[in-house]
C-alpha cells in the first residue's frame, strides 16, 4: 500500500534500462532521475512565466564571441559529500560529448563545439562554434556528475540533487531516498519508490487502490474519476521516420503515397484521446517559428495509389518490403495505432509489416548507423520538444548529420544552421520556412499527430501534471493535502 505518510509510489509503463545521468533526456529515465537525483545548470519554467531560471548556476552573461560565463551556485555537494565546481560541469560535458559513449543529450548540440574554461571554482566560460544564442537554454538538457566519475554508464549516479538511489531492484523497482544535506529547500516527499506494470488498467488501478499515488501514463480509455485523472498538453509528437536515402522511399512519390495512405482522424477519440491534434512538424505549436499555413496531408487512399502507379511506371521497386518498427509501451496503444498504419500502407499497395521492440532495441533503428534492411524501415517514435525553440529538435532529426535523420539534403542543412544562428524575428521567420520546406517540398517523413497526456494522481497528493510530465517528474514539486 501507499504509505499515509509522506513517502509515495510511482507506477511507469516501462522498466528503466539504464540510470545514467547523461540519458535523462529519454523520458523513462528523465521522470526518475531528471531534477531528483541529477541536476542542471539552467531550468525552464513549464508552470509560470518566469522563462529559463537557475538550478545550479546562479547566473549566465553573454560575453560576445559566442563565449557565454556561467556563476555557479556555492556552497552545492554532490550526494557522495564531494563538493560540486566547475570542473565538474566540464566533466559532465566532456563525457555527454565522449565517443566511449552513446549519450543521449549530445544530440541536441547539432554540429555546435563547445570549449569550456573554467575560470575559478565557481565561474565557467562556455565558446560555442558556431555562436549559440540559446545556449543557457541548452544548459537545461545536462546533468551535472562528478569529475572522478568514468567514461562508462553508471548504475549508481551520484547527484546535487534532492534524492539519492537507494535501491535498483532490475524489473522491478527503484527507490529514491530524500537528502538530508540537500544544498536547496527541502522537498516535502521523503521516499519515493517506482515501479513498472505495462497496463494502463492495472497502474490506473493501482492508484485508485491506494497501492500507488501516480502515474504519469494512462489511457483515455480508464480515466473515468474527474477528482484523480488529468489531461494536459504534452510536447510529444509521433511520426514515421522515413529514411529517403532507401530505396523505394527514395522518391518523394512514394513518400508522399505513405502520407495520402493514412486516415489519421480515424485515430483521435478512438484509440488516442480527444484533444489530441494532427501534426505538421516535429515539434508542438508552442514553439518558436510555428507555421500556421501549413496543413496535414489529406486521407486520399487513391492518390496513393496513383502515385505508387507512377513511381512504378518511372522503375521504382515499389514491392520492396517496407518494416515499421515501434517501440512497445512508447505511448497508450501505440500497438493499435501501429498494426492501423501498417493496414492502410498495405491496402494502398505497400508490402508493409510491423515489428515492436523493447526501448533498448528501439534505439538501434532510431539513432545512426541505421541497420540495413531490404526495402526500407519506418521507425515510428515520440520526439519531445517541451522548450519552446526548434533548436533542441531540427538538427538531429533532419540535418545530414543529424543522428536521427533520414533526410540528405545541402539546402535543409544550410536552413538549419542560418536559423540556429539568428536572434529574434529573423530566427522565428527563419525556422517557420524550415518547416515549410520539410513538411511541403521534401515530405522528409511522415508527421502523425501532437499528443495530450493523462495523469491519475492520488486525492492525498497535491500536483497537477504540465507539459513537463511526459519527461520528468521533480518529487520537490509534488505536495500533500
């Protein structure tokens, strides 16, 4: 049972894998380390209006030249007793961008270098090449580890922030223990302990049981008491990666075919919930630059057909087998909305098959190199973007060189770096035309839908879920009544 005190219970929809600080941008992770038990230099405030806020560093100055100076807060100590500094942010850098690993959050900085200098204990100057007007924002995707800590995963993190793992039970729980020697306010939440049921049912259950106080993903489907089930507004998208070096889905025919083969109305209110909208970029509309001209393609199985006809005529192989790969527990019924796009592909004329893997495997088809396949792969995938600017997501998922993209393209790549490197309107203008060459004259992929989230909270809990919730879930945040 929930303990009627102040310790509380998480249920997840899937397991952890692994409990590196340098993986807390993947959101089964994030929800348990991010913020409480590793922690960043700069935040984004996601409940009020206060912007980018300081966690670790007090203060930022752009020093011109790409150079941005960074004051870090005194007095801060690591859970192991070591004093935090900065040669520990550099550190904490050095191995986000090592090549002995495979660190999540190094994909977010694009093709940017950053040189770090520390200029005493507490003071770091950070130059970005090229220059990075968002660069504090940026500070909000790395934990910061200890210096002594190797290039390698860990599986006990060591953290500045409020919680320290007490116990990694693989399969079956985790339990986060409250500091007493915390450097800033004292949570409320004393214990926190997280376990893993894939069934939206049973972990919707398990809070109205009192068996557990949260969970952060539940189903349309079982949110049935007002008093404990929240929606919000999650920073999800979910599209069909399409890598457009394979062949067939090398001619934008055939890429356009796969988008006119897809009812995607079909899919709201049914197997995802009400509220939920059909996507034209990667990101959410919340994001600076947004395209409102831009529209979804529209449901036309017969234009699919045409184009495939075309695609044929011209010597494409349009039956080479086309595998979309999902991740298991990615989102609620992602195997429904996943077998529904495979029935459409293959009722347009695709030879198309559904393969759903666990997350570690997932991520062998998501991130380069990309194994090789007869035909081609779509790897369906949720991309968050929760902090307002394309940065943290066009890079990577459409620059040649991005680890996640499928697309090839000098004019792509030449409009991502001219709108990284603006300031103001001309960088909103800039990304809004981005999204419009993507979307419109390449058809890079194929964007299905922006996502809300459910919650169940407990009634003894006080918190109510944010944009923030799919990522991250700061203990210090949550309250009792």
């Amino acid at each position: 049972m929930a303990q009627a005190n102040t310790d509380i219970t998480v249920v997840l929809s899937e397991e952890l894998d692994l409990v590196e600080p340098c993986m807390a941008t993947r959101s089964n992770i994030g929800r348990v380390i991010l913020q409480n038990i590793s922690e960043t230099l700069t935040e984004l405030d996601v409940r009020g209006d206060k912007g980018l806020m300081p966690r670790l560093a007090d203060s930022w100055e752009d020093k011109g030249d790409g150079t941005w100076q960074f004051k870090l807060h005194s007095g801060v100590k690591f859970s192991d007793g070591t004093t935090f500094d900065a040669a520990d942010v550099k550190h904490s850098f050095d191995r986000v961008f090592s090549d002995q690993l495979t660190c999540e959050s190094k994909r977010y900085f694009a093709d940017t270098t950053l040189t770090f200098t520390v200029v005493d204990d507490l003071t770091i100057d950070v130059k970005a090449e090229p220059a990075q007007p968002v660069l504090p924002l940026l500070m909000s995707l790395v934990t910061m580890v200890p210096s002594e800590t190797p290039m390698e995963f860990v599986r006990d993190p060591i953290g500045t922030g409020p919680y320290v793992m007490t116990e990694w039970t693989a399969g079956q729980q985790i339990v986060l223990d409250r500091r007493a020697d915390y450097w800033g306010a004292q949570p409320e939440v004393t214990k926190a302990t997280y376990l893993f049921r894939s069934e939206p049912a049973v972990r919707a259950g398990m809070v109205a049981a009192g068996e557990a106080d949260i969970a952060p993903q539940i189903t349309a489907e079982v949110a049935d008491n007002k008093a404990t089930d929240f929606t919000y507004l999650n920073s999800e998208t979910v599209y069909l990666r399409v890598d457009g070096q394979d062949a067939p889905t090398s001619d934008i025919r055939i890429r356009q075919a796969l988008n006119a083969a897809i009812d995607r109305e079909a899919f709201i209110g049914t197997v995802l919930p009400a509220g939920t909208e059909l996507a034209v970029a990667m990101v959410p509309p919340t994001t600076l630059g947004w395209n409102p001209d831009l529209t979804p393609p529209a449901y036309d199985p017969e234009l699919a057909k045409k184009l495939i006809a075309e695609a044929k005529a011209d010597g494409v192989d349009v039956s080479l087998p086309i595998e979309v790969v999902a991740r298991t527990e990615n989102f609620p019924n992602v195997t429904e909305v996943s077998e529904a796009l495979v029935q459409m592909f293959n009722e347009v004329g695709f030879t198309a098959t559904l393969h759903m893997v666990e997350v570690a495997e997932h991520e062998q088809y998501y991130s380069k190199p990309y194994p090789e396949s007869t035909g081609t792969r779509l790897v369906l995938a949720q991309h968050d973007n929760s902090r307002g600017d394309p940065v943290f997501s066009m890079f990577f998922k459409y620059d040649s060189k991005g680890t996640q993209s499928g697309v090839n393209d000098p004019k792509v790549d030449e409009m991502i770096a001219a709108a990284s490197a603006a300031t103001g309107d001309e960088r909103a203008a800039l990304w809004s035309e981005l999204f419009k060459y993507v979307h419109d004259d390449i058809v890079a992929d194929v964007l299905l839908f922006h996502m809300v989230g459910l919650s169940r909270v407990g009634e003894r809990l006080d918190f109510t879920p944010t944009i923030a919730t799919n990522q991250q879930l700061q203990l210090a945040e949550i309250g009792f009544k």
